[in-house]
C-alpha cells in the first residue's frame, strides 16, 4: 500500500468537493451578511488550514501572498478588517493547497510529531485531521447551498492531481 499516493488522493477529492461548493455559489450568497461567517470566509478559513497543517512546523509557514490579517479564524467574524475574498482568490489559494500536498505529502515523515504543539499526534493523523476539517466545512457549504439554491454539486470519491 502507498499510503502517501493515498493521502493525497483523498486531499484531492476533499479539494475538489470544496471547489464544487466554491463554484456553485451564487454572487448573492458569496458574502451574505444573513449568516454569522460568509461562504467565503468559511471556504478560506478551511485552506487556510489545509496550508498551515501541510507544512513540517509552524515555523516553517509562510503565508499565502494575500492573506489578511484577522481572517484565519472564524471566531469573531465582525472584526476582520479589509475586504472580503472574492471567488477568484479562493480557487487561487485552493490551487496553491494543491500544490503544497504534491510537494509536502511527498517529502513527509509520517511517523513524526505534527509539528504543532497544540496537536499532540503525529504526521499521519494529522493528514487525517487536516482532511476532516476540510470536509466538515465543504458539507457546512453545501448545506448552505442546499437550503439557497437546491444541491449543485457531488460526490468525490478520489482523485489524483
């Protein structure tokens, strides 16, 4: 078994879920005030995250070119500053999270300790985790876009690059 070509199969198929969601949302529903977090915050919030996790260590993270100060965490959505991502941004980062589980799933140590000292496993569930949360947030959209606009989107089982 090739558990790295696995791991990123499932990164790819948990990305493309969430770019389906990205894709389906309407303009009105992209920054709708009606809810506590916008569409697009939530989707950039899961990225963010899917970047952050793939690196070795915190340390080790540099963040994407047009991350905005505040708009990481979903906590207290009415003190971001600056303006709101528009789509075309998102699917660029989620491009970029592509990119960084090619490279980093290739060169990970598995067995090694996440490199995070608020998650106390190691490399290998972290992948887990990371691809959980991913999930959690994709169906959080898609239930939005469900209740908005009637189910657009599907099912991905697993995919490569």
């Amino acid at each position: 078994m090739d558990t790295k070509r696995t791991i990123k199969s499932q990164y790819y198929a948990a990305l493309a879920m969430l770019q389906q969601a990205i894709d389906a949302c309407p303009e009105s529903l992209w920054e709708d005030p009606g809810y506590e977090s916008p569409f697009w915050h939530i989707a950039y919030h899961a990225l963010f995250y899917v970047h952050l996790y793939l690196q070795p260590t915190e340390a080790d993270f540099f963040p994407w070119e047009k991350q905005q100060d505040g708009y990481t965490s979903l906590a207290g959505d009415g003190d971001r500053e600056g303006e709101p991502y528009s789509k075309e941004d998102v699917l660029a980062y989620l491009d970029l999270c592509r990119e960084q589980v090619e490279k980093q799933v290739a060169a990970m140590d598995l067995a090694a300790e996440s490199g995070f000292y608020w998650l106390p496993f190691d490399k290998l569930e972290l992948q887990f985790y990371n691809i959980r949360h991913i999930q959690q947030h994709t169906g959080e959209l898609y239930e939005r876009l469900g209740t908005a606009e009637g189910p657009k989107v599907d099912w991905v089982g697993t995919a490569r690059a």
